[in-house]
C-alpha cells in the first residue's frame, strides 16, 4: 500500500471546475478583444470627418457615403457570414475578419482617391459581418449556461468600450501622424489581435455543430426555415427597434435639445457621455441580473419604461443641466441593463449549432437601423422639428417593449 498521501490535492470534480472555469476566462477575454477592435473600426471615421473631408475635396455627404456603404455591406453580408460561421467555424470566421478588417482599415489609408476610400470601406463593412455571428456562436458553444449572461454582458461592455475610447484614440494618432496614421495605427491593431488569436485561439471551438449531428445538405433550407420563423423574425424586429431608439439618442441628443430648449452644447455633451458612460456599467450590472432570473423580458420593461419616460422629458421638459445629466445617466443605466437581456432572449429561441446564422440575422436589425435613423432623424432636423426625434425615439422603444413582452415562450418553440 503506498504510504503517499493525497489530502491536500483538490477533488477531480473541483480541479475540473476550476479548469473550466480558466478556459472560460480566457475565451471571453479573447472574444471581448475582438470585439472591442471591431467597435474602434465602426468609430473610427466620425471624430475625423473634416480632416478625411479635406484630403479628398469632397463634401460631408460624400464622406458620409463611407459609412453608408459599410452599413449596407454589413446588412447584406451578415446573415451569410452567420451561416458560413456555423459551418465553416466561428474561430476561423473571426480570425480572417479581424486580418480583412486591418487590410481594409490599411487600404483606405493609403489607396488614392475617394472611391477607394469608400470601397475600402464596403470592405470594412463585409469584416464587420462576422464578430456577432462568430462571437455569439463560440460563447454559447463554451460558457456555462449559469454564467452566460456574464459573458453576454463583458462581450458588450467591451463593444461600448470601444466605441468610447476611439474618438480620443483616433484623434490624439491624428495628432501625432495624421488621419492616414491614425488609419494605419487601428490597421495595425486589429492584424496583432488577429495574430493573438491565432497563437491563443486553440481554446476557441473550430464548428459548433448540433450535438450528436454533422451539418446536412438540407441544412442551408432548415436554417433559412429558421431564421424566417416568427420567434426569430421578432428578434429581428428588436433589435431594429432598438438601433432607430439608440440612433436618436446618440447621434442627435446635441443639436436636438440645443433647438428644443436651448441647451448649451457643453451641457448637452455631457448629458450624453454620462448615458453613454452609465449604459457601459449598466451592462455589466445586467449580466448579473441575467443570470439570476429567467424572466428577461420583465428586465427590458422595465428598462423600456424608464428609457422612454427619459426621451418624454427631453423633449417637453427644460431640465437644469444637473438634472438632465442626472435624467440621462439613470436613463443609460436601464439602456445598458437591456443588453444583456436581449442577448438571452435571442438565444433562448436558437437550437444548438445554429448560434452564428440566428445571431448572424437579427444582428442586421442593428445595421438596417444605422441606415434608416441618420436619414429619417436628420430630414427631421433639417425641417425644424427636432422634438418629433424624440417622440419617434419613444415610439420605437415601446414598439421593443411590445415586440419583448409578447414574446412566446422558449419551451414552445420546436
């Protein structure tokens, strides 16, 4: 009989948990990098609009063509890239955007000429495709379903951390070297990322299949069967609901609430960065709450309830400025809370293996409300009427408060 004694090694099933759980650390730390990258690529245009303008003679509108096409590239192209990430492989799916997105970021810095600068960015867009599919995909496919909404919120709190640091990093790289250089700087980023992946990305599932199943031939019908189904076609729904609410919000609380009530721009920017900063921590708040209830269409009511009583009282009540950043911080606190559960809600109606294609398609509500709200909120704008933002805003948040309350419920769903 050995007289070696085992009392001090950690039980199987706990050296196990605990294993798991390192994995599940780095692969969120991996997907949340990335998806940080990809929002530093959607924001890295708008703080340099007049320098890019500039250097190519060429109007506002014109440079504006830029994003159209990367929006219309991403709404087109996103639903194929979630189908080419459930058969083709969420890893191999992200690796190759984050090294297409760098090229593209690259190429528009140094191609000459505007068409270039927009093909470049059509390019972009088609990069931008595969980070929901693919991201979605691997941390359904590897997370503990106890600590998925976790991992839903870190992914989007990164997303929103990106969004919210690119316009001081692209303009202090433009300082330094230039819009080109700072171009090239965000080109650089994303291949190194890229380039983690690649040496890191073994913890990252290759194809998330069905359990027990290969894909078929018919698979390509059955997913578009899928994602044409009611449940799927009201997340869909959702999700442009809630781009068209956050479009007027982010892109028009400025100048709309200067004509409304005359609000200085200071006061007003302000207001705004406080929702944006609260949206970011409300996220990480609403992962913990979506791990904890299964109700999560109650946490976007009552995150609804309060985003729309915050754009009723922009548009008809002259607000102090501490009240106003007050109102919007409280506001942007509840929007963020929404994330994490919308994210759960979504995938309570997606069968195993089919993560990519779904997240892939409702996503696109996201990129057809970034084609719609800048065009329908700043005709508004030209016509005097910036109040109706608002009331329209409102709108669009009751609509995804309908569209989440009434929704079926996952056990009914084939």
């Amino acid at each position: 009989m050995s007289s070696t004694s085992n009392s001090f090694d950690l039980p199987a099933s706990d050296a196990g948990t605990d294993a798991k759980k390192v994995r599940e650390f780095k692969v969120i730390a991996l997907i949340a990098v990335a998806h940080f990258v990809s929002h530093v690529h959607i924001m890295l245009l708008p703080p340099l609009f007049g320098e890019v303008r500039e250097a190519f003679g060429v109007s506002y509108v014109e440079i504006g063509f830029a994003l159209t096409a990367f929006n219309a590239a991403s709404a087109l192209l996103q639903t194929p890239a979630g189908f080419l990430v459930d058969r083709v492989g969420p890893r191999a799916m992200l690796t190759g955007g984050l090294i297409l997105g760098g090229v593209a970021v690259a190429a528009a810095a140094l191609l000459p000429g505007y068409w270039f600068f927009v093909i470049a960015y059509g390019f972009l867009g088609l990069a931008n495709t595969v980070y929901h599919p693919a991201d979605y995909s691997i941390l359904s496919a590897t997370i503990d379903h106890k600590r998925i909404g976790k991992a839903f919120s870190i992914h989007t709190f990164a997303g929103y951390l990106g969004s919210g640091v690119t316009p001081a990093l692209a303009l202090a790289c433009a300082a330094l070297w230039g819009w080109r250089g700072a171009f090239l700087f965000v080109g650089g980023l994303s291949i190194a990322t890229a380039f983690v992946l690649i040496v890191a990305g073994s913890i990252l599932p290759r194809v998330v299949h069905k359990p027990g199943q290969q894909p078929a031939k018919g698979e390509q019908k059955v997913g578009l069967d899928l994602l044409l189904s009611a449940p799927i076609l009201r997340n869909l729904l959702f999700f442009f609901c809630l781009a068209m609410a956050n479009g007027g919000i982010q892109t028009f609380t400025v100048v709309g609430m200067a004509q409304i009530h005359g609000t200085p721009f200071s006061v007003a920017s302000v207001a705004l960065s406080a929702f944006l900063l609260c949206s970011a921590g409300g996220v990480l708040l609403g992962g913990i709450i979506a791990d904890r209830t299964p109700h999560h269409e109650r946490v976007a009511a009552i995150g609804f309830a309060c985003t729309s009583t915050m754009a009723i009282l922009m548009a008809w009540v002259n607000m102090p400025a501490a009240v106003l950043i007050g109102v919007m911080s409280l506001g942007g606190l509840l929007n963020g809370i929404i994330q994490p559960s919308r994210d759960m809600m979504v995938r309570a109606v997606t069968p195993p293996g089919s993560f990519g294609k779904v997240f892939g398609f409702v996503s696109t509500g996201f990129n057809l409300g970034g084609m719609v709200a800048p065009l329908l909120y700043g005709s508004l704008m030209d016509r005097g009427e910036p109040r109706a933002i608002f009331m329209i805003v409102t709108g669009f948040i009751f609509l995804a408060l309908i569209t989440a309350i009434t929704r079926r419920k996952p056990e009914s769903i084939a």
